[in-house]
C-alpha cells in the first residue's frame, strides 16, 4: 500500500511539473517596447526580412513572429523600415554636446552613437569631458579619439620641428592617459596646425601608445589632392608599424587635377587590406568641404602663435609671399571654376556679416572687385581677425558615387552638434544620413538599401570595436532607427542649413524612446563609450 501511495505521489508530481511548465510556455513574454510589422534591416548586409522586434530594458530580446507577449508600448511599423541606429564616426560632436545634449541635429538623422576628437583634436583633459557628460547625461552615445594636434600644442606648442625626446616622453604620457581614460583611438590632422608640422616617425611612435590599447588610428591626412597616395601610405605605414586598425578620414580626391582617378585611393588602400591590414574609410555624401582657413596658408607664417603670424604678415615681401600662396592653392582652377563663388563663409565670430555670403559676395559688398588677387587679401584679412569657418565646393559628384561603392566605406558627417539657426553650417550635420539613402540609394541606385544600412551601423562597430552595437540581434544594445524608406531624405541646404531631414518615426537609443512621431523626448539615456582594453586593465 505504501508503495503504490509513493508511486502515486511520484506521478502526480510529475502531472504537476508539466502542467505549471506548459502554462509557463503558454503564457505571454513581457517586453518593455515591442515595434511590430516592420521590415527588418538588420546591418549585416543581408536581405530585408519580415519581423517583430522585442526590447526587454537596454537590450534587443527577441526578432521574429512574436506570438502572445505583454508590453509596456507598442508600435505598429508597417510599411516602414526597422534598421540599427546608424554609428556616425567622424563628427565634432564633442565640441557640442554639454551645450545641446539631445545632439538633436543629429538624433533628427537616425544617428544614435557619435565619435568625436577627429582631425588631431580632442577636449582635453578626456577624463573631465567624461564625468561631465556621465553628469548631465546625454540622448546619444558618444566616443572619443585623443587628438594629436592638441597633444603636440600642449607640450611644443607652435613648433615646427621635431620634438626633443623629453618632448616626445611627455606627448606619449599624455596619449597613454587619455588612452587609460577611455579614448578610443589617436586621431590626427595632419594638414592643421601643429600636425603638420610632424614627420612620420613621430606619427608612427606616438600612435604606439594608442596600439597598446587597441586603439584605430584615424588619419585626416596631408594632402587629399595630386600627392593623396603618398599620403595614404603613410597613414598605412602607421598601421603597419603598430599593428592597428586605420580609418582614413572624410576620403575624397579634393584637387581638380585629380578628379576620376579613383585608384590613387583604392589601390593603395586594397592592397594593404589584402596583407591583412584592416583598413576602413569614411565618407561624406556632399562635394563640398568645410574647415577654416588655416590650410589654406603656408604652414611656416603660423609657427610661434598668433601674434607672430601677425608681425609676418606686416612684412611686405612675406605678404607678398603668402598672398601668391592663397591664390595658387585656393583661387586658382584649371578647369575655369570660379573659386570666389565657390568659396562661403559658415561662420565668423568677428565678423557675422559675412556668414552665409561667397568670397564674391562679400567683395561686392565691400565695393571690390572680386578678383583672385582681391579674394586673397580678404582671406588673410579674415585669419588675421581670428579666422573663420569656410566651405569650399573642390570634389566631383562622380568621384563621390564610386567611392561611395566601395566596401570599407563608411559613411561620416564631419559635421558637429548645431544651435538650431546659428550661423551657416554644412548641411552635412543636418542631413548626411538620410542623403545617403535619399540621394545614393533610391535616386542614383548607387548602392542598395542594406549596404547603405551596413556602412552606417555594423562596418562602423566592426571598425571601432564597439560591442554588442551596429546590428538587430537579440542580446545586443537595443539602438534602432525606424523609417519610411522613400520618404526619408535630407532637407538641409547650403542656403538654408538649418532644416531637418523628413520621414523617420522613431529613434530608440539603450532601449529608450528618444525620438518619435516628431518629437525629441526629454530624456538622456545615452552612454560615453570607453576603450574596453583600458577599462580591462583597471578592473585587472
């Protein structure tokens, strides 16, 4: 007898552990956001495919046909495209993310990560920029590169020459501590003061330190014109030397001279990528590019600061010297482009008037004539008042669409978070991401919807070792961007730089809603992204 109660004891046990496990399987999952009927571009590059996607708190749970669930939100995106939040890696974002900190010009794009401390320069000290950012919070993720030319000011100065070895032990202890902070990589610019002052020796030694921690080197390098293959391998050369990813900045063939001749950029750049040298580009999808003027000079008249630069410039014969410069590397066109309307103020804190206006512009204005020779003065007029941001229209369309195909490719504004309405940015910080879907994807059918996707969310993460971000996967960080695919297109313009692109409906970043039906939410669930090497280290 009591051996039939135990065993009967023993089989109503079971009844009851599969009874409990069938409603458990039964019964609804509960997710904190759930974006339904989508059409799923997931960044890998493969197809577009049908689908639910579920978020559980930060975290992407489930991609699929989600069956019975439970959720605190849930929207309906039919007819719409559900796609990663697009990783833009070369901004200067970083000069503007404690003043505007929904980044909405960005977050406006699909954007939801920004790499900042491009072209050698960086906040310093990192670690301030950090805790303050951490602090006050912020919409969008954001990471840092360490920046040579800042570095080298802070330790040389205006120099020209090479560093002294305490010099250099000093600049790498700098790097190292900006590395240990959570830099991302060492950038430099070597077409701007004081970068260009360096040789490739000292590149090549001071990005070490950044190799140490897994860091890319990103490169805006010497000259993107008639010399841009020489230039390229020595950004190659650094890689090489160092073990370490390269990332070649805003890629273009910026010199009338060598407009369509592609293969100065790939074949150097392929070649390397097959010995094994991982090697990416970025990319902005506009013909125009925006910097101050300072390249536009003779790097020499600069070295010793400002006040030098000035008392050169009151010497006839350097004048002289200077002016003949401008007019040769800035307003002189072999193809008969009129370089006084091709050249226009973005901004000038000196002089407001300007902003908006051509070189022709403001000559007439002025009641010059606006010849190259009146051009230069105005020039170095405006660097001897404290300069100016310019934009200068020097690429060829057809040179953009066939990078724009290649696979290393990225895509980078080289933009910076905007006040809305202040000044005449490029409207690359308005508008590059839907441009590249707009312009490059629907109406030249450069490349298809899902390598465009691919170049803005897993390339980028792949590049950037940026964990469990770029693509729709369950596990991963829950950064997605949904869209109308033919309605999503950038409505910025060089006269009217301030306007936003139309056509997406939401934005999430960590798993929060941050953009939606219009709206920017006030809340900053972005996170600073650090190296994890450095972070390893500290934990060990």
């Amino acid at each position: 007898m009591e051996k039939k109660s135990f065993k009967g004891a023993i089989i109503s046990a079971i009844s009851l552990f599969f009874i409990l496990f069938s409603l458990n399987c039964s019964s609804p999952k509960t997710y904190s956001l759930v974006i339904k009927n989508g059409l799923i571009i997931d960044g890998s590059g493969r197809k577009a495919f049908s689908a639910d996607l579920a978020i559980r708190g930060e975290k992407i749970a489930k991609i699929g046909r989600l069956g019975k669930f439970k959720a605190d939100q849930v929207i309906d995106a039919r007819g719409l495209i559900v796609s990663p939040g697009f990783i833009d890696v070369h901004t200067h974002g970083d000069r503007g993310l404690l003043r505007v900190s929904t980044a909405d010009n960005y977050l406006r794009q699909g954007v939801t990560t920004i790499i900042g401390g491009n072209c050698g320069s960086h906040p310093f000290p990192l670690k301030e920029l950090f805790d303050q950012l951490e602090k006050t919070g912020i919409a969008i993720n954001f990471g840092c590169l360490v920046g040579h030319n800042t570095i080298r000011e802070k330790v040389m100065g205006l120099k020209m020459g090479e560093p002294t070895p305490k010099e250099m032990a000093e600049m790498k202890q700098l790097i190292d501590q900006e590395m240990r902070a959570g830099g991302l990589g060492f950038s430099t610019g070597l077409s701007y003061l004081p970068g260009t002052y360096s040789k490739t020796q000292e590149i090549i030694e001071l990005a070490q330190v950044a190799a140490k921690y897994g860091g890319i080197y990103a490169t805006h390098l010497r000259d993107q014109g008639q010399k841009i293959t020489e230039a390229i391998e020595e950004a190659l050369e650094v890689g090489r030397r160092n073990q370490m990813k390269v990332q070649i900045s805003h890629i273009k063939l910026a010199d009338e001279a060598v407009w369509n001749q592609i293969e100065r950029i790939s074949e150097p750049i392929e070649k390397a990528r097959k010995r094994g040298l991982k090697v990416y580009c970025d990319l902005y999808p506009y013909t125009a590019t925006s910097s101050g003027f300072t390249s536009s000079f003779p790097s020499w008249v600069f070295e010793g600061g400002v006040e030098k630069f000035v008392n050169r410039l009151n010497d006839p014969e350097i004048y002289r010297q200077v002016k003949n410069y401008i007019i040769e590397r800035r307003l002189t066109s072999a193809r008969g482009i009129n370089r006084c309307q091709a050249i226009l103020i973005a901004r000038s804190r000196t002089r407001p008037e300007y902003e908006g206006k051509t070189l022709e512009e403001i000559l007439k204005m002025k009641g010059l004539e606006p010849t190259a020779e009146a051009a230069a003065d105005l020039i170095i007029e405006i660097e001897k008042e404290g300069g100016a941001q310019g934009i200068f229209f020097q690429m060829d369309e057809a040179d953009v669409a066939k990078l724009m195909k290649l696979p290393y490719i990225m895509i980078g504004s080289d933009g910076e978070i905007q006040v809305f309405g202040r000044g005449f940015p490029h409207p690359r910080s308005y508008g590059t991401f839907p441009r590249v879907i707009a312009h490059y994807v629907h109406e030249k059918k450069t490349i298809s919807l899902e390598e465009a996707i691919r170049k803005m969310t897993s390339l980028p993460a792949e590049a950037f070792n940026l964990k469990k971000r770029g693509l729709l996967k369950p596990g991963y960080l829950a950064d997605v961007v949904v869209f109308n695919s033919e309605e999503f297109k950038d409505e910025a313009t060089y006269p009217e730089p301030h306007r936003y692109p139309s056509g997406l409906h939401l934005v999430v970043v960590n798993g929060q809603i941050v953009f939606h039906q219009g709206e920017v939410k006030p809340i900053l669930p972005g996170k600073v992204l650090k190296n994890q090497a450095a972070i390893s280290r500290k934990e060990n």
